[in-house]
C-alpha cells in the first residue's frame, strides 16, 4: 500500500473506460444504423394507440413515507459503518451507545408499522 | 496487477495500467455476451426447451448477432421525449456498474484497486444506477416508462438500506472495509471458517436485497413486461437499450464477485488439502455458482407485487439485519474479546 495514489488512478481509469464505452459504441452505431424518422416512429409508445396526455403525469407517490425512512435508516449505515471497522478496539461501552442509537431508530420503525405508514393502500 | 500498483507513478505506468483495464473490460464484455446466452440455456433446460441453438455452433454466437442487430438498429428518440436526458440515462446506468468493479480482488496477486474504502465505494456507486433507471423512466414521457422508474426508486429505497446493513456484519468480524482484508480474514483452511457460515442471516438478507438492487425476477419490477411492456426502457432501441441491459448483467458480475469476497471466502480453497489449485480457480468457481444462482432464481421464482415487496423490505429485512448487526457484536465481546 506504499503508492497508495496508485488505486484511485486505477478507479479513474475504471471511470474513464465506463464513460468511453458507450460514447464510442454510440459514435460507431451512428455510423452502421439507418437514420430515416417518420412522425409515427417519434410518437410515444402507448401500446399501439395513439398516446392520451402527457406521459409526465402527475400521480400520487406512495412511498413518499417510505423515501423519508430510507433517509433516517440510511444515515444510521453512516454511523454504523466506522463503528463496525473499529469495533474490535472499542469497548463494551460503544456496544451498549450503539444498542441505544439502534433501539431508538427500531422504535421509530415500530411506531410507522403501528401507524400503518408501511401498509401500501 | 499488484507489481504495477507498487511502482511509483509515471505516465508509462498509468499507460500500463490503462491497457489492463482495457483488456478487463473486453472481459466483462465477454462475459455479459455468453452470461446471456447461459442465461437462455439454463433457463431453457429448466423449462423442458432447447434454449437458442441456431446461430452458430449449440448456438453460441446468438448472443453476438443480438448484439450486432442492436448496434446496427435504427435510434429512435420521441418526440417528447427530454433528448438529453434520454441519451444520458444508458450511460449514467452502465458507467457505475463497470467503476465498482475497480474494488474486487480476485486473488492475492491479482486486483486491480485496492482501497481501503472499498465496500463503501462499492455501495455508494451502485445506488447511482437506480438515479438513472429514474431519469431514463421520466425521460421518455411515456407513462409504463415513468411507473418503470418510478418503481426503481421505491425499490431502491426500500432495499439499499437491508443490503447495506446486511453487510455490516461482516465488517464486525474483519474489522476492515477494505475488500482484500475481508478475505483474508476468512482464511483458516477449512469452509467454515468464511463468513457464510457465521454470518448466515446476513448472508440470506444480502443476497434477496442483493437480486432486488439488480431488478431480477422475482424482484423485477420496474421492467416487468407482462405489466410495464418493459418498463423504464420501454421507448429505448438499438444501443441505447443494449447499455441497460448491458449495465444489468454487469451488475450480475459485480454482485456475484461481490458475494464470493465477502461471504464465500474470496480465492480460499475449501479445505486445506485442496490449497494446491490455484486461487482464482476457486474464485471463478464459486462466481459461477453464484451467477448460476441468480439464473435458477429467475427460472423459480413468480413475480412479486410492488406491496409485498415494500413489506418484506421493511417488515422483514430490515429488523434481521439489524438484529444480525448486534447478534454479532455481542458474540464478538462475549467470545472473541
């Protein structure tokens, strides 16, 4: 791990080659395929009916409850990541504060459940 | 690849490894090539078919003329679509699943990024995919394509945190996000001294959270055909649908390699008097049974509904993996301290 600047030129190598990909697969098929559109291609595909109103709809999104529990859940993988790296130099301590952070958040997730925020109706 | 990363960098050497990279690639693109066509025999096999056998010898080139017929396929775009959006999101979907692949160690001589961070960096660049299923859905202006995407984004948010914290486990037991670390910390001569057979729970968690990141049956829901047509990339042809499909199956790679590091002990043989074959032997074997996994999975496996999906996430998942995270700390204080 001495030329440890190595690795992240690696993952921008990887990077580069994931952007380069597709812009020259992209370029050759501009190349290779036909390019003749006609109005029927270009309209959108609503099962071989002429499309009604827009796609872009506006509609109730269900889950918006769920979105604002993944941001809780997910900020608790923040915390809990560099507790599990260090854990084995940590006390009994850490064990019982990180008991507590987790049992809050579950108490949360049981109060949702019990409100019914987790019911998809 | 490890004699490279230690030598000082210079232009020649950042060249050197380029090539390699460049040379991996074509690879992975090897594999998504004949991951498909297995895909189609083995599903094939488990349905009483043949599976594709015209083209080609057993029909092994199938999967090159599908590609072929793709690139040289009209490239259609809406006309309502949002253009730069739409020709963005196949790129944005195939760029992460290949970038993850940076962090995987394939045995002890041969990896190519070996960070610290690596399961973070695994976790934080394949959530970026879902954002472009997302973008790909709303760009279209089609609405199977937006219900598509729209259905990504519950699913990603239901599942990602599981997954994420089904892991946590595992990084108890090695003390290290560094992938390489991980398995060597599995090594004791025998199987069960990986981490599937200690980490059982997790593991389960992990790989059910791990086929929903990677919209597979049963859990494919944001493209299911015989609901959505095809979902997010419904309005997509020619290339562009062959990078969606080309970022799924490489995704198939990355979370089969992931797997065999972090649960199926990496490139350690079994026992200790099989140590003789080589590690990547091992490492190859135990990816191609996680792949075939996945495969049988899809052959198995009935569709679920959106809702059961949600509360199996949250109701189920979500509470064992925590549960999971303290069982094995406290066996860590209690035994191993």
């Amino acid at each position: 791990m001495d030329h440890y600047v190595n690795h992240y030129v690696v993952v921008a190598i990887f990077l580069v080659l994931g952007i380069l990909l597709p812009v020259v697969a992209l370029t050759v098929g501009r190349w290779l395929r036909p390019h003749k559109p006609t109005d029927p291609k270009r309209s959108t595909y609503e099962s071989g009916n002429e499309p009604v109103g827009e796609g872009q709809v506006k509609f109730n999104i269900r889950y918006y409850l769920f979105a604002l529990m993944f941001v809780i859940f997910d900020v608790e993988t923040v915390f809990l990541y560099p507790w599990a790296v260090a854990y084995n130099k940590l006390g009994l301590f850490v064990l019982v504060e990180m008991f507590i952070f987790a049992g809050m958040l579950l108490v949360g997730l049981l109060y949702a459940w019990k409100k019914r925020v987790l019911k998809w109706n | 690849m490890g004699a490279w990363l230690d030598e000082p960098l210079s232009w020649g050497n950042a060249l050197v490894l380029f090539l390699w990279a460049a040379v991996f690639l074509l690879i992975v693109l090897g594999f998504v090539t004949y991951a498909i066509y297995y895909e189609r025999k083995v599903i094939g096999w488990m349905q009483l078919r043949v599976g594709p056998n015209r083209v080609g010898p057993l029909g092994l080139l199938q999967t090159v003329a599908d590609i072929f017929k793709l690139l040289i396929k009209e490239d259609t775009i809406p006309r309502k679509a949002d253009r730069l959006l739409f020709i963005l999101a196949p790129a944005l979907a195939f760029i992460p699943s290949f970038a993850v692949l940076a962090v995987i160690p394939y045995s002890e001589k041969l990896y190519f990024a070996d960070l610290n961070v690596g399961l973070l960096y695994y976790a934080a660049l394949s959530g970026i995919t879902t954002l472009a299923i997302v973008l790909g859905g709303w760009a279209s202006n089609n609405k199977y394509a937006l219900l598509g995407g729209m259905r990504s984004a519950a699913q990603m948010i239901s599942y990602e945190v599981p997954l994420v914290i089904s892991i946590v486990g595992v990084i108890l037991l090695s003390g290290s996000l560094n992938l390489k670390d991980i398995v060597t910390a599995q090594d004791g001569g025998w199987f069960w001294h990986w981490n599937l057979f200690p980490q059982i729970i997790g593991f389960v968690v992990f790989f059910i959270a791990a086929v929903s990141e990677l919209n597979r049956t049963p859990f494919d829901l944001p493209e299911a055909e015989s609901e959505l047509i095809a979902g997010y990339h419904v309005e997509y042809s020619g290339f562009r649908f062959a990078f969606f499909m080309l970022a799924e199956y490489v995704y198939v790679y990355a979370i089969a390699a992931l797997t065999t590091v972090l649960f199926l002990g990496g490139w350690h043989a079994p026992a200790p008097f099989l140590d003789f074959v080589p590690g990547i032997i091992w490492f190859l074997l135990k990816f191609a049974f996680v792949v075939f996994s996945l495969f049988w999975i899809r052959a198995t496996f009935p569709r679920v509904r959106i809702d059961q999906l949600m509360s199996l996430g949250w109701k189920v998942l979500l509470p064992v993996a925590i549960a999971n995270v303290f069982l094995t700390a406290l066996w860590l204080e209690l035994f191993v301290k």
